[in-house]
C-alpha cells in the first residue's frame, strides 16, 4: 500500500510539493517582474514564463526569425533574457552602428570573446591584448594582404583546388555524391594556409595539422562560450591541438631564423615571414608565440566563415542551374579555356557575376548571426520610428549585453526586395548602393564584414579565395541537388551558421574541363 500520512495525502505527493511550490513561485515572480516591476526607461522586454531560461530556446532554435518577430513588435531596440541575463537587440543601420562603432571605453568585445577564444588561439593576441594592440596586429596582418600579394595567390588556389579533387575519393570518376561541408572546410583551410602561411605549414596540413585544427574547431560550441573553462573531453583536446599547432608554427619560425633572415627566399612572401621581420610602435619585436598564435587566429576565424559560405554557394548554384551555366560562360569569355594560365591578375574584377554569387549568399547566409559586445558605462540608444517620425530614448544598463544582427537588415525588404530570394544579379543595379554603403561605413544595410575596429581585415582576400574557388568547381563540374532535397535548412546549434548535415549534392564532371 501506498503511505499516507493523517490528513490523507500519500509520501510522494509530499515530496514533490516543495519542489513543485519552488518552481511555481519562481515562474510567479518571474512574470511580476516582467510585468509589475519593469524600468520604463530600458527597451522592451521580451515577455518569457520562465527564470534563467527567458528566451533562450525561441532565440536559439533561429535567431533571424527571433530577431524578425520582435523586431515587428517592438521596433529596432529589445531585450530579451539569455541564459540568465538580459542581452539588448539594437536593430536596423542605426543600431548596427550604435554597436559595431562603439567606442572601446563603452562596450568591450573582449569582455564577451575572451574566454573563448583565448585557449584556441592563445595568450597576447586578439582579445587577450589591449584595444590598441589588438590594431596594432590588425595592421601587421593587413599590411601581407596588398594587392600584389592576392594576385599572387590565385595560382596557389587553383593548384591546392586542382591537387584536391584529384585525390579526394568523394571526386572520383566522372559523377558522384561528395560532401559539401567536409569538403569546403578542407578546400578553404588548404588554400588560405598555403597562400598566407607558406609551404611548410601546407606540408604540415598534409601530415596531421589539418586534423588539429579540426579539434579546435570542434571546440568553438555554445556551452564553451556560456560556460567556459568545464573539463570536458572536447575542451582537453582543444588544449592538447593548440599546444602542437603552436609548437610547429614556433618550430617554423625558428628554422627560418636559422635559414639566416633574409636568405631564407622561399618564406618572403608569406605572413608568417612578414611578422618575423615587423616591430610594434614602440620597436619591439612581435615575439614567437605571438606570431604562432596570430596565425592560429587567422586561420581558425578565416576558415570558418570561408567554408560555410563556400558551402551555401554550391547549394544555391545547384538549385540554380541557369546561374551555374552563366558562370561557366563568363569564365571562358574572360580567361579563355585554360584557368590556370589566364587567372592570374584581377580574377575577381573580371569576373564579375562570380563576385555578385559571393556577395549575394554572404547577403542571405551571413555566418555570424549575432555580434555581442560587453556594456561597460550606462548606454542610451535613441530609436527612431520613421512612420510617426518620433524618437525615443532607452537607457541600457551594464548588466545588459549588447548585440548586433547586421545579417536583419540585409534580408530585410525594405534594403533589398525580395529578400528571401537568391538572386545574384541583383547586384548589378546596386551599385550605386555598394558605394554609399562603403561611405557609410557601419550605417550599411550589408555588412558581411563587420565594421568598425573589429571589421574584418581579410575581406579582399575572403572574396579572392571564394569567387576562385567557385571559378574551379563550376569549371569542373556541374551540381545538382539530390532527389527529393532542396538547399538543406540552417544549422543555428554551432557558433557559425552552416547546412544543417548530412549536407552532399550530386556531381558530374564536365567534359570540356
């Protein structure tokens, strides 16, 4: 028999009761707070029944659609509660601005990034530095990405693209199924090492390196940015990676220096020997480690937006077999039938629908979804409503995190009509708007780059990298989808917004390639 104490209620009613009361009064106080006792001068708060939780799942499951929803109900400026805390959405060119030109002395990317990124690539780097270091590095990184430099890696490109397909077995006969997001993470990683960090680090990649970078893009998953530092398996194996991608970087650099400095012809035009020659402002060196770490960051970042926007490009082009022939034509109008031979100089001003492909999926499939900056003095964001013509102010505290969306505004109608649709050429009657955008720095409706101190640096090189390897897939081969699938969904559970996988098209191999 089930035991029941003398007012009649059975043990193990009694036991869930306190839980039970416990939740209920936490979900209680949670919705007076919201309701009752909320600051009229803050943005609005996303209403959640629950404590801690707030909106994490809705947010989570997509953060575009999430953005959307709230944006049409409160305008340009929300709140909503993250894993415990309220983090505030300024929306819109103006709230792009507001976030991605903050002044250092306001918001902190640092404070957010810090303790993720520091044990992937290292101490005294990136956010593991001062604001003013951190531009310093910027420059030096920028100052190997000259012109000339990126004419000079389209041959390197083709040759790692063309060394790629003839070993993979996923490319092997003249038609099959490959997987498209192993396989662009692969190609991007190859050709951005070769070209940036030497042929040492590209022999390295061949024997062992690309797998360690692997574990340490295994790393980059949500609880290590919200719960960073637990002993996790993944997290002792990013440890174990980073500690030998260091030491071969730093071996690297040490036989070049023994090579005898500028003898050493073969490293002159990579990075890797650009940072061994170059001081900071006040004369020092750049040490070492730092060098070493500096080229683990760029890769790690490089290479993860490069291969997921490689991959949508495959897919939105074999759900577009019109654009794909169009790309193949202007190839041969504009290098001829050898591309190894003629695309050598300005490929990607030649080849100018090759770019508007690029432009166009980086427009719909921005990789960073949300950019979050720590709030380090009281802010006030003015939110202006265009149809009332009225403004109003918000006071956001330094308890919020701030974040910026630009990818909303970039898939918004009232920038870019149609905004659901992939359509390339749209680019060619917004030149105009390129223009004004770049002038406006971070007011653009179309910021794939970020803006600001933490724009990108790489962006010439990102669309060299991916409108050359497009040019060699499409001169190879033609893809189509496989029976009964479509451009696959978003995956919004990792750090970076990829196809959800299994992600594979269908390929056959043109005959005149």
């Amino acid at each position: 028999m089930t035991p029941i104490n003398a007012i009649g209620i059975p043990v193990w009613a009694q036991i869930l009761i306190v839980p039970i009361a416990f939740i209920a009064l936490s979900i209680a106080r949670n919705i007076i707070n919201q309701l009752v006792f909320a600051n009229k001068d803050e943005p609005p708060l996303v209403f959640s029944w629950l404590p801690f939780i707030g909106s994490t799942i809705d947010y989570g499951m997509d953060p575009y659609k999430f953005y959307f929803k709230y944006q049409k109900k409160y305008g340009n400026i929300f709140s909503f509660v993250l894993v415990g805390r309220k983090h505030t959405v300024c929306l819109g060119p103006e709230g792009n601005n507001f976030v991605l030109n903050g002044s250092v002395n306001e918001i902190s990317a640092a404070d957010i990034y810090r303790d993720l990124t520091l044990p992937i690539f290292g101490k005294d780097v990136c956010y593991d530095c001062s604001p003013a270091k951190l531009m310093e590095q910027k420059k030096l990184l920028k100052y190997s990405l000259t012109p000339d430099k990126l004419d000079s890696f389209v041959p390197i490109f083709l040759d790692v693209m063309q060394n790629y397909v003839e070993t993979a077995e996923d490319f092997r006969g003249n038609e099959g199924v490959f997987d498209v997001v192993k396989s662009m993470a692969v190609t991007t990683m190859f050709t951005a090492a070769a070209s940036l960090q030497g042929k040492e680090v590209r022999e390295n990649l061949d024997h062992g390196l690309a797998d360690l970078y692997h574990t340490l893009d295994l790393s980059f998953i949500p609880i290590n940015f919200y719960l960073p530092g637990l002993p996790l398996p993944v997290n002792r194996r990013r440890d174990d990676a980073h500690k030998k991608i260091a030491a071969i970087y730093t071996n690297i650099i040490k036989s070049r220096r023994a090579l005898g400095g500028e003898s050493a012809r073969e490293a002159d035009d990579d990075m890797i020997w650009s940072l061994m020659r170059s001081t900071y402002k006040d004369g020092t060196p750049v040490p070492d480690h730092e060098i070493a770490h500096l080229m683990i960051g760029l890769l790690m970042a490089g290479q993860h937006n490069a291969y997921s926007i490689g991959a949508w490009i495959l897919f939105r082009l074999a759900s577009r077999p019109d654009i794909q022939e169009e790309l193949y034509q202007e190839q041969l109008k504009a290098l001829g039938t050898d591309l190894s031979i003629s695309a050598k100089r300005d490929l990607v001003s030649k080849l100018l629908l090759h770019k508007m492909v690029v432009r166009e999926t980086l427009r719909l499939h921005d990789p960073i979804h949300t950019v979050m900056r720590a709030v380090k003095i009281p802010l006030t964001f003015v939110s202006h409503d265009p149809e009332s013509s009225k403004s109003r102010p918000y006071k956001i505290p330094t308890s919020h995190v701030l974040i910026s969306a630009p990818g909303v505004t970039a898939q918004s109608a009232e920038f870019f009509p149609e905004p659901d649709k992939w359509e390339p050429k749209r680019w060619e009657t917004m030149t105009d708007f390129l223009d004004g955008a770049e002038k406006r720095g971070a007011m653009s409706a179309f910021l794939p780059f970020g803006a600001g101190r933490h724009r990108c640096v790489g962006e010439a090189f990102a669309y060299l990298q991916l409108c050359t390897v497009t040019a060699f897939m499409v001169r190879h081969f033609v893809f189509r989808p496989l029976e009964g699938e479509g451009v696959p969904k978003t995956d919004y559970t990792a750090m970076m917004t990829r196809p959800v996988l299994p992600a594979r098209l269908r390929w056959k191999r043109r005959s005149t390639a």
